[in-house]
C-alpha cells in the first residue's frame, strides 16, 4: 500500500476541510490522523513543534492509519508541515514517484494572523501578535511562533521544492479564496485531479475548524495544558470531547489584525508575492495592495 495523493499545506488555508470533505468521497480513504507528519517528523522532533501530538515515526504506524481492507480507493493524508520543511518533498517522491500534490495558498498575512488567533486561542501563546512579529516576545519558544507565523508564509521557495521535483500534472493549487467563495467547484477540480468521480456531492453545509474562543480565562488557562487535553481525547469519544467544547468555547468574531501592522507584512511579503507569482505563472499581487 502506498499512500496516493498528499495535502501538504499552507496551514491555516482550508487543508482541514479539504481533508474532511475528500475523506466523505466513498472512493477516498484518507489517513484516521487527520495530520500524521510521517515525513517531516524528524525536522518537528528537532525543533520540539506540535505539542507533544501522537508520533507516526514508523512506517507501520503509518500504514496504520489507514483501512487498507478497502478496495477500489485511492489514499490520502494531509500534513501542513510538508510545505515548509525542505527534504519532504523529495522525501515523497523517493516514497511515491506517481504521488499527486495539492497545495492549498492564502493570503500571508491573513494566514499569519489566522495562524496566531489559534495558538493564542489554545493558550500557547500569550504575546501580542505585534510583539511576536517585531521579535519583542520574551517567550522561550518566540522563534517558533516567528516561524510558524512568518516563514511559514513565504511561499515561494517552499513551492519551487515540489515543482522541481514532480510533474507539474501532479500538482494542484487551490485558492483559499476560491475555495471558500466555491466548495463545490473546488471540490469538483479536485475530483478531476485525483481522476475519482465528480458525480459525488460533499456535503458542504458542514464547517470544519472554525473559530471560537474559551468564555473566560480559566478555560483558556486550563486548556493550555496540553497534556490535560490528550487524555481527555484518549479516554473520551470523539462525539463527547466535541459536545463539552461547545459548551466551554464559543463562536465569536475574530479580532482585527492593526491596519498598522498589516501594512508592516504587505512590505514584508512583497518580494515574496513577486517570486511566487513569476515561479506558476499567477497574479498574487491582490494580497500586497
């Protein structure tokens, strides 16, 4: 069994529910661990990222995750972490020379504030975003937060990596704009790319990992425990653990990013932007404007 088609990032542009909406497609078996980060885990060990998650460090826990008892599918897993790390992409391709890529993009810097609204939301950070960005954070991880939030978004270089590599009919760029403003029409791009058929209908009134907050600081406080939250995963089914946070967090409009700062970032990426838009050929200058 080799694993088909791969969701290797950006974070934060829809791969959560990409991966949930393909995973409904009765001829797609995506992977029980929505991100198992098989191929990048060694560079997350060294720098001590995920937040003590379950490791797929093994190639038989890997195929672990998957039912290979069905036939006539194709398998598929999404790991945001491929993106960034430079030898994932030969690393696949080394697994799967026929692999297919989807590479989901959105704006840097909707995607960097987007990115620290969830640490800041799951209490791993307490910094302001500003103070973080302007490397001011006296946390002792602040370099990881700069990463996640900053260099993760610098597209470019990270994108070149797979079109040196695989052909460029094995991958597929999805807008994160589009996507939203079209699942359906998205959905039935991917479908064409991953040659399943189109004729399935996703359920798209479905919301996958959408924002909330705790009501209060205790919570907050309290969920920042990482520990306290994988045993209470590992002990509790999935329906109870979503039914208890609905009642400790709720929907809420997402704060605004300083118009300040996102001027800071529109220079920041600019040459970034440039680069990615010369490397596929795609106009992406709407995100500097």
């Amino acid at each position: 069994m080799k694993v088909d088609f791969f969701i290797v990032g950006a974070p934060k542009a829809g791969t959560t529910s990409l991966y949930h909406y393909l995973n409904e497609h009765p001829q797609i078996e995506m992977s029980l661990q929505k991100e198992p980060d098989y191929f990048s885990d060694k560079e997350i060990q060294i720098q001590g990222l995920y937040y003590s998650k379950n490791r797929i460090d093994t190639e038989e826990k890997y195929n672990g995750l998957f039912n290979t008892q069905k036939k006539d599918v194709i398998f598929g897993e999404g790991s945001v972490s491929y993106l960034f790390y430079p030898t994932v992409a030969q690393d696949i391709k080394v697994y799967n020379p026929m692999a297919k890529i989807i590479i989901m993009l959105r704006n840097p810097i909707e995607r960097a504030f987007s990115h620290y609204l969830m640490d800041y939301r799951l209490g791993l950070v307490s910094d302001s975003f500003e103070d973080i960005i302007n490397k001011k954070s006296k946390h002792k991880n602040a370099h990881l937060f700069y990463q996640q939030y900053i260099k993760v978004g610098e597209y470019a270089a990270q994108l070149k990596r797979y079109c040196d590599i695989f052909d460029k009919k094995n991958i597929l760029l999805i807008d994160y704009e589009n996507f939203k403003s079209d699942v359906t029409g998205t959905m039935n791009s991917a479908y064409s790319f991953l040659n399943i058929s189109a004729e399935f209908s996703v359920d798209i009134n479905k919301k996958h990992n959408t924002f909330t907050m705790p009501k209060n600081k205790l919570i907050r406080f309290v969920y920042s425990f990482v520990i306290i939250r994988n045993i209470l995963s590992f002990i509790f089914p999935k329906n109870i653990i979503k039914a208890v946070r609905l009642i400790l967090f709720t929907k809420d409009k997402k704060p605004k990013l300083l118009e300040e700062t996102r001027n800071q970032l529109k220079h920041y990426f600019s040459n970034d932007v440039r680069l990615l838009g010369n490397l596929i050929g795609k106009d992406y200058s709407k995100w500097i404007q």
